[in-house]
C-alpha cells in the first residue's frame, strides 16, 4: 500500500528557491539559490554548483505557491511582451518521443545525425539544468521522454535571445514545442539540439518534488491530474486499464456481439438488489433514479431480436465505499439467445484470459504477491460444496429433509433451524471477529437458501483465491436465474472469485414469464415488509425522545415491480445465457492494484 503520510508543506519544499530554479531533485532544491539548475532522470549536462547567477529580473525567492504563481504569471505577461503567446494555440509535431528512440537506437554516444532531419516534439518540462551557454531539459509527452539539449550558440542564431528565454521564463511543468537535429550526448542521452524552443502552456503552480511530492494518497486520487504528472507507474495503470476495455470489446464484437446503449435514468431501478440514487426530472415532475444494472434493457434487446448484444458502461449503486467498492463502477453485461450458464463460463474463462495476455503477456499473473494462474480450466463447485469443506454442515442434505416435512404438511421450519443453530455455533467459535460478527445475519436468515449464502459469504468465499465458479445458487437469492434442471432449491448461476473477491455473475437466464413475475413480487414484498419494519420502529424511537441513526443501512430503501419487463417476457425471450463482469477489479486484478481508486481514474471521495 502506498503511504499516507500529508505531502510536504511547500513552504518547507520550496523555501530559499527562485521560482525558475524549481526542480524536481533533492540536490538541485538544496542549492537553487545558488545555482541555475532544475535536475532530474533523463537530464544530461554538467552537475557541478556555484554557476553564474539568471539575470532575469522576475526571478525572487518564493516561499509559498500563491508567490510562486504571481512569479509565473509576470513570466506569462514577459513572454507576451516577446511576441510569444504563453497559451499556444497548436503545434505541429513530427514525432513522438518514443518513435524517436526508436529510430535512432543506433546512433553513437557523442554522435548527431548526420542527414541533418529537423524533428518537432512537444510535452512537459519535467526537469531542467541550465549552466553557462548550456541547457538540458527533459521533456515528457505520451508516449515516453527525451532530453532537449539547448546550446545558446545555435538556439539564439535561429531565434535571438532564445536561450535567455528558456533559462529565465521556462520552468519545470511548462508545455513547450522543441524543433532541432538529433544527437546522442557522450554520456549516452538521445537529444534534440534545439534551434526553435516556444512555451506552448505556461504552467503557474509548481510540480511536487519529485522525491517527496504524491505520498498523500488521498491527495492522489482528488487531484489525479498530479498524480498523473508525477507517477510512471499511474499512467501505465490507465492504459492498461484502456486496454483491457478494448480487448473485452474486441473479442465480444469477433463473436458476434454487438454493442448497444440502454438508459441510465430509470422510472424502476431493477436488475440487482441494490439501494439507487434517487433525482428529480422537473420537466417531467417525477422521481427517477441511476440505474443498478443495465440487464433488464438488455434482455428487452433480446425479446426484440438482437440475440448477442453486450453493453460496457457505468452503473451506480448508492452504497459504501471501500478498496473494492465505489458508487459508480464500470460493468460488461453480456447476453446471448441459445446459450445457458455453462456457455457463459466457456466465455468467461475466454474474456478474462485475453484480457491477461494482453497486458500482462502471460495467463499467470501475480497480484499482491500470490500468483493467479489463468491457463488452466477454472475449478468448478457448488456453493453447498463449499460451505460443507469449511463448516461441516450438509446444506443440500438440510433442504432435502426441508422439502420431504414440507411435502408430508409439518413445515420446513424444524430444518431450519436445526441448521441455524449448527451455523452460529461454527461462526462464534471461529477465531476471526469478523466472521463471527455474521452471525447476526445468520440468525435473521428468512430460509435455508439464505442461510447458505449467508455461511457462503462468512467463511467460503475468502479462500477462494485461485479461479473458481461457484455453482448452484439459492432459488431465493437469485430471482432472475432458471430454476436448476436436475437439483430442486437451487438455479443455474454462478459467480466467478479470485483472490476471494466476486468478479462475474452469471446466469441460465429466467425466460417464465409466470415465475418471473411470481420471484419478484415475493421479492419485493419480502424487502419492503423488512424496510417498513425499520422505518416504524425509527418513528417509535422517534416519539419516545430516542436518538434514531441516519438511514445508513443499505436494505433501506422500498422497491418497485417492474412490469413492463414482465410484459416483454410475456412477449417470449428465447433461451438466453447472460453474464456480467466487474470491469474496474478486474483492472485491479490485472494491474496489481490494492485498491479500485487506484483504477478509476476520479473516484468518489468523503
């Protein structure tokens, strides 16, 4: 994990330094008052102190960035009264830093090309080192970095009074446009020796010290444009992030899919259990809400004849925060007509392998030092199978004795809480408090489906750390998935762990009409009679001078039955296989990344 120590105060950081002298090295900040230098990787040039002192009268000592920006903004106004706009409006560049690199990999150290090519690049000043007629700045662009290598004798003949510019009004996080030959410096420093060098965006904020600069972790993610400045290893993070996005796309577009769009604004927020954000269309004068899930628009799309479609998009769930979650994520919801679970996994394990390939080049990976190997078949077992490994309680023997009382008339009750029972004990002797605060949940469990979800998610999920399907779902919790075709009490589901984290959900999809509406209204009634009881007793509490809590809880909200999908339902959905992939862990997963802040590029903050 990243360190959360508070960035240093920058009156301490930049202290004793002239603005123009900025840098992004300890050394050069320990002696800018006495030396034109602004040092850091990739910067060529001398590195002894005591140089002559900037003639450039705006240079003063700044001890606080509201004084350096006033510095740089008399350096804007002394650019403007050169005749050069500090606000460029384009700049026709040639090449990348990378592709130039690349072309001249062979060229001797000490050695200029010698066809005389004039290239153009453009980036960030992310160092600098002026000393004598000599200047060394490195620039940054997308794609890689290079050292722009100032001589004053051939910059100030093609644009006078060049070098005094670049020495006196181009800091460190300014943009600029460089064109000049290609050299490589004795010490080995690929350059362009610079014959036209023009500030394109002048920066007014001074860049972290390079050392100290981003360790503030929440700092990191509210001003992510910083962090990406300043971090490598932040951008390769986002572009893998762009390539894994595009390889999902890629592989479901080569089977057929195609990409579609639903709403994000819903009269009835529907597709997954879960509390929405609520707003207003004033136009309109009703309530809508964020959609949960795309997957009911989706499965209309397949009721109208579009029988492999796929949707990449955000979806939005007003719940807490954590290293896993985020109230707005990205999800791939994928449905194709003619297909069922075991089709879904087929793919899955096709999706998540590409994915890996693609930017990490192998199918074993490591994250947070445990190797995840994605080569082989990815292990296949029931939920009640789980349960049974970690606790010793049979589940699938419980609900057979539940619905052999329930088919002679004496109720299932006894079976569950026969198995209740045995649950709570397992739980209270675990030596993790964490999962002994489940037992809560397990004692207010309305059916043996939910105490086996229940159990499944204290203890049978976490260690699940290599790819595993976890089969067979309760009927109960899974009011969208077909009923089992050979076991009774569970459906044709599966969710997908690695590292003991849930990353795809997946179904034989419900196409009953009859059932479909038959779940959801026991659904509804079942969430709603809970939220009602919460809410009459917040109003007891509340006449009885009481405090009551914050509606906090995340089963506090009422639901609606959404018949219009019933309807289409109604209408006839073929056979359909429908899966859902977690976008966001999966870039976790496969950039090694602790946290989802760490890839989504702004996350919601406190």
């Amino acid at each position: 994990m990243l360190s959360s120590k508070n960035l240093l105060d920058p009156s301490q950081r930049l202290r004793r330094m002239r603005p123009e002298h900025r840098s992004v090295s300890t050394r050069a900040i320990k002696t800018a008052d006495k030396a034109d230098v602004q040092a850091g990787p990739g910067v060529d040039g001398p590195k002894k102190q005591g140089a002559k002192k900037s003639d450039n009268k705006i240079a003063q000592s700044a001890s606080s960035p509201e004084e350096i920006r006033d510095i740089r903004l008399k350096k804007a106004e002394s650019l403007r009264a050169q005749g050069q706009e500090p606000y460029a409006y384009g700049f026709d560049r040639t090449h990348f830093t990378k592709n130039l690199q690349d072309l001249y990999v062979s060229l001797a150290n000490g050695a200029e090309d010698e066809t005389g090519a004039v290239v153009a690049v453009a980036g960030r000043v992310v160092a600098k080192r002026v000393m004598g007629k000599l200047a060394f700045l490195s620039l940054r662009d997308d794609k890689g970095q290079i050292q722009l290598y100032v001589d004053r004798n051939r910059l100030d003949e093609a644009q006078p009074e060049g070098f005094n510019t670049v020495k006196g009004l181009v800091d460190v996080g300014d943009v600029v446009g460089c064109s000049g030959t290609i050299k490589r410096t004795e010490k080995g420093e690929l350059s362009v020796v610079a014959t036209e060098l023009k500030v394109l965006t002048k920066s007014l904020l001074p860049l972290p010290d390079k050392w100290h600069g981003l360790s503030d972790v929440e700092k990191r993610y509210r001003q992510r444009y910083l962090d990406l400045i300043m971090t490598a290893e932040v951008r390769d993070t986002f572009r893998a992030r762009s390539r894994i996005v595009s390889t999902l796309r890629r592989q479901l577009e080569d089977r057929g899919f195609i990409e579609v769009e639903t709403p994000v604004l819903e009269s009835i927020a529907g597709g997954a259990d879960a509390r929405p954000f609520r707003t207003f269309h004033n136009s309109l004068g009703r309530d809508l809400t964020l959609r949960i899930a795309t997957e009911l628009h989706l499965k209309r799309l397949v009721v109208g004849g579009f029988e492999r479609v796929f949707e990449l998009g955000r979806v939005f769930r007003n719940e807490g925060l954590s290293s896993r979650h985020n109230p707005e994520f990205t999800s791939v919801e994928i449905y194709q007509a003619y297909a069922d679970y075991n089709d879904m996994m087929s793919l899955t394990e096709d999706l998540i392998r590409a994915c890996a390939q693609e930017v990490r080049g192998s199918q074993q990976v490591s994250y947070q030092g445990v190797s995840i190997d994605f080569s082989q078949p990815f292990r296949r077992v029931t939920m009640a199978e789980l349960v049974r490994e970690s606790t010793g309680i049979d589940f699938e023997a419980a609900m057979a004795s539940a619905r052999r009382t329930a088919d002679s008339g004496a109720g299932a009750s006894a079976a569950l809480e026969e198995t209740r029972a045995a649950a709570e004990a397992v739980l209270m002797a675990h030596p993790d408090k964490d999962v002994r605060k489940c037992t809560a949940k397990v004692r207010s469990a309305p059916s043996l489906g939910h105490l086996l979800n229940e159990m499944f998610e204290a203890v049978g999920e976490a260690g699940l750390v290599q790819p595993t399907f976890v089969l067979e779902h309760p009927v109960e919790i899974s009011p969208l998935a077909k009923l089992h075709r050979s076991k009774p009490g569970v459906t044709e589901r599966f969710e997908l762990f690695i590292y003991g984290r849930e990353h795809a959900n997946a179904f034989s999809e419900l196409t009953d009409p009859v059932d479909q509406r038959a779940r959801f209204e026991e659904q509804v009634a079942r969430h709603n009679s809970v939220f009602q009881e919460k809410q009459k007793a917040k109003l007891e509490a509340k006449a009885a001078g009481q405090d009551v809590p914050s509606q906090d809880e995340e089963d506090e909200y009422e639901v609606a039955l959404d018949t219009d999908f019933i309807t289409a339902l109604e209408y006839g959905m073929p056979p359909t296989g429908g899966l859902g992939i977690g976008v966001d862990r999966l870039v976790m997963l496969l950039t090694d990344s602790p946290s989802i802040r760490d890839v989504i590029a702004f996350p919601t903050m406190n």
